[in-house]
C-alpha cells in the first residue's frame, strides 16, 4: 500500500510510504528556496513525476480541521494527478503524528512520547479560535496505536471562560488522559516571547538559545506557578494569537541585538531557558514516575533546543533518551503516512535508518578533480570548505552531506564563518568529531555517540584550549560524531596532519536560505558568499569549486 501524506503549514514537506517503507520526501523549501514554505507544489510535482506506481491513499496535515481553502486548492489537483480523493487527516492529528514518527525512528519497543509544540491542533467555538495543543504525553509501543495520557492546550487570549468546554470536547477524543487547558501559554509559546523580544521571527527561537548562553545570574520572578505560565508577565499584541514581549521588561523589543547592548536581552534569554526547561523536566518526571516507562522520546519544536536535552539527559541519568532530529513540523507528513499506515495495516512503519532521505536528482559533476588530502590541507590553511554529497539532510542540522566545515582550532573561527553566512555574532557552531575521540573532549553523559547534533555536550577542560572556534561562550558544544563515510576520513586525515580530531560543522546554506538542494544552489550560495572552496563528492571521487 502506498501513502502519500503532505503538511500544509510551515515547514511544508511531502512523504511517500510503501509497504511501511519512506520510499520519497521532500521538504518544499528546499525546491521552492522559500524557507519555510508553507505549500508544496513542487514536491507534490515532483512526486508525480517520477511515477513510483500506483497511490492508494492521499492525506493533508494542517494545525486546523477547517481548511475549505486548502481542499480547494488540491482536491482536482489530487484527484488528477493520482485518481484517489484527497483525505484531511487533520482533526486532532498534529501532534500523534509527532509522535508517531519519534516513536517509529527511536527503535524503542514501547515508550513515553512527549510532544512539546509551539502550536498544534486549533481547537474551534462558533467559527472562533479558542484554544491550540502545546504539551502531549502519550504512550507508544509496537503492539498498539498510541495511547495519549496527557494533553495541554493553552486558551487563546479572550477565550478563558471556555476552559471546561475545551477540556470536555479533548475527553471525548481522549478517554482516560489528563487534560488541561490553561488560561494562558504554553511552553514552547513562553520561549517565543524572548524571540520575539530580541527582533526575530517566533519560529526562530534557536537564535534565543544561542543568545541565552550570555545571560547573567539575575533573579527574576518566575514566568510560572505550578508549571503554568502567567499571563501577567506577557503582552499580547492585537493582530495575532502570539505574545510579542515580556510584560514590563527593562529592554524594549528590538530589531538587532548588538554587542554593546545585548546583555537585558541575553538575561531575558536566559530567564526563558532556564524556566522552560525546568517545566518540561517536571512534564517528564511525572509521567516517568507514573508509568514506570524509562523510554522517552522527545519531539516538536522544543525538542530541537539542544540544551533542554542535555538537561534532562543529567537530571534523569536511569531514562533512556531518544530525540528525534526531525522534530519540528518538517517531520509532520512522515509522521502521518507513518500513523495512517499502521491504522490502516495494524503493522509497524519502518523507521529511518540515517537523516538522509531527501528527494534528489543526480546532476552532472562540476569543477576538476580533488583529493582528500587537498581538502584537507586546504582546512589547516583556513580555508572555508563546503561538502555537498548525495542526498541531502531532511532536518535543520547539516551532518556532512550539505555542510560548511572550517578550522575549530582558529579562535575567530565563529567570527569568521558567522560573516560568510551572514548571522547573527552571537550564534555559536557545532562541531563534528571522530566518534573514538568523543568521550575524550566532551562530559558524554554516559552516551556512545552523536549522530544527529540533537544535544550539547559541556566541554573538557582541555577542548576549549584546542578547539576555542566551537566552544560556546558557556563552554558547551553542540556536536555530532561519525564513525564512517567521507567527513569520517576526512576528519581521519585532518587529526593525522594536526592531531586535532574534529571540525567546526554548519550547514550549507547562508542566513534566511534554506539548506542548498542541488549543484546549481551550492555554486549560487558559494558566488554569493565569501566562502573558499566547495567539494563535490561523486562515490570515490572528488571534485572542487574554488575561488
């Protein structure tokens, strides 16, 4: 059976399921070059293009049940294209389908879920918006569907009177689940009140983390009461259903944080890191103690903010962690393929094997051929490289195949690659290591490995003297480990030269693009930029682009 899911929303991606198997995805992005694309025209095109065989279903994810906009758009379309009707597999679906794709690519045979959104499913009274899911616990396993035993929702501002209705309309979706709406945020939407304090759009709350690390120890009052944000300490702007500051702050919403005068912001940062977190172990900590489930899968939004999981990593060293590297709404339509099949097959989906699973076409080879050993003397000179191999990655972290590597052991090095990019100074770099040499520059945990960049690691004594260019200003180091393919031997031969086993690691792409797709983005992305030299892996050979 084959199952044709796509999400339309931000981060819009389409997936293909065969038989349980992702047999195609795409993330609209990155053949739109629109980030965050809201409508996949050209991946569903794309699809139908390659004419894989007959589709038995066809299904759309949005945060609303109420699309008639959106079953306009593509029902003939669909209906065209793959003689099937359009299915909305909306209704309440947002997060179980978060969940479902964490729990099928976590290996876990059964397992906490824990959904923590910045807006799930909407929740409607009388054609008004009442109320959006923001934290779901559920519990997963291979034998059955998901059971979901908790789902927040935070009311939207004017709807409070509705709390019991909306609490109700959950029960009857879920029987026996802990349900609360609250009168106020969720979460992941508290975190968006410092993004968009510091000038940034609320998807972009990865920069507030970077700029968290900057913070002082200041003693503020607690965004929360008993886990519950507290409206008073937002305002709320006409206009949308976000908050747009903190309530009363000393800094005023800004369109640039500058190094002169980030440090109210960097506090505020701060404040929301640390508050956030602490709530979300609280989330964990309960249920873990209630089910006595020590398998926790951690997805949506929140679940790419590296220094949440590295928290909850030490304060629960008995729970097995898995978090899922495509957490955001990128992983919607795989998640939903994934649930759509087990409901209809009673069978388990087969879960990813690595994060590269992007749709590409092959395409003639560009510049003259190269050797490792020119790349990699080309990295102690201080060159910037970027690696573009195969297919691409399908979440936001690059993990070699569209990666940027430079020299970690150059102090400047984060000045220096965040001015090719174009970013913010505040924003630190990840780094790759040989995964031998992990635990010898980095408090693992208790972990083996790295693969997906979905953690900090706090830095050993001795890292921030060799490589000063990825340690962060908090002395951690979001970092991803390899233990095989080209970036491996490549690292190989870069320790032998310099005795240093790893690099400084970023993504492929510059600021407000989305991650390069194919050669004609990378050779645009590198004309457009101060980078040095691009290499084009070909199977076993290499080419390179240079200035």
């Amino acid at each position: 059976m084959r199952i044709l899911a796509f999400n339309v929303a931000h981060d819009s991606s389409v997936c293909s399921i065969n038989d349980g198997q992702i047999e195609f995805f795409c993330k609209e992005e990155r053949l739109s070059g629109v980030k965050r694309d809201k409508h996949p025209f050209k991946s569903l095109e794309k699809f139908a293009e390659l004419n894989l065989g007959k589709v038995d279903h066809v299904l759309y994810v949005t945060p609303s049940n109420n699309e008639p906009d959106v079953e306009i758009v593509f029902n003939a379309y669909i209906k065209k294209k793959f003689n099937v009707n359009l299915e909305n597999y909306s209704s309440l679906k947002h997060h179980d389908c978060h969940a479902t794709l964490a729990f099928h690519n976590s290996g876990f045979d059964k397992a906490l879920v824990f959904v923590i959104d910045r807006n799930g499913s909407m929740f409607f009274s009388n054609g008004n918006l009442i109320g959006r899911e923001s934290e779901s616990v559920y519990i997963a396993s291979t034998q059955h569907n998901l059971i979901a035993v908790r789902k927040n929702f935070w009311l939207n501002f004017g709807y409070e009177n509705t709390k019991h209705e909306v609490e109700n309309l959950i029960k009857s979706h879920y029987s026996g689940a802990d349900v609360q709406a609250v009168n106020s945020l969720g979460i992941v939407k508290v975190y968006e009140a410092a993004t968009t304090l510091i000038g940034q759009n609320p998807l972009e709350n990865g920069k507030t983390m970077g700029l968290a690390s900057y913070g002082e120890n200041k003693t503020y009052d607690s965004l929360f009461i008993d886990n519950i944000p507290i409206n008073e300490k937002f305002v709320h702007m006409p206009g949308g259903d976000s908050p747009t500051c903190f309530y009363n702050c000393e800094a005023k919403i800004t369109k640039e944080v500058k190094e002169l005068d980030y440090q109210p912001y960097a506090n505020r940062a701060k404040q929301v890191q640390l508050e956030t977190q602490k709530v979300a172990l609280n989330l964990i900590k309960e249920y873990v103690q209630k089910t006595q489930i020590r398998n926790v899968c951690i997805v949506g939004g929140y679940g790419l903010n590296v220094v949440a999981n590295n928290h909850y990593l030490k304060n629960l060293p008995n729970v097995n962690f898995y978090f899922e590297p495509v957490a955001d709404d990128t992983g919607v339509s795989i998640g939903a393929a994934m649930l759509k099949h087990k409901e209809m097959t009673y069978r388990n989906p087969i879960g990813v094997s690595d994060n590269f699973y992007h749709y590409y076409e092959k395409e003639n080879q560009i510049g003259e051929e190269t050797t490792i050993d020119e790349i990699c003397d080309a990295l102690i000179q201080q060159k910037s490289v970027a690696i573009f191999e195969g297919n691409p990655e399908v979440g936001p972290r690059a993990l070699g195949h569209r990666s940027i590597l430079f020299d970690a052991r150059n102090v400047d090095a984060k000045k220096i690659v965040n001015q090719i990019k174009n970013r913010e100074w505040y924003r630190p770099f990840a780094g790759v290591i040989l995964q031998e040499y992990f635990d010898q520059y980095f408090n693992t945990l208790g972990l083996k490995e790295s693969s997906y960049m979905t953690i900090n690691f706090d830095c050993l004594e001795h890292t921030q003297k060799l490589v000063p260019g990825i340690v962060h200003v908090d002395n951690t180091c979001r970092i991803q480990t390899v233990s095989k393919g080209f970036l491996y031997d490549l690292l190989k031969k870069f320790y032998v030269k310099t005795g240093c086993p790893m690099l400084l690691n970023t993504s492929f792409n510059l600021a407000g693009n989305p991650l390069v797709q194919t050669k004609k983005d990378a050779v645009h992305t590198f004309e457009m930029s101060t980078l040095d030299l691009i290499c084009f892996i070909e199977s076993d050979r290499l080419f390179k682009v240079q200035k």
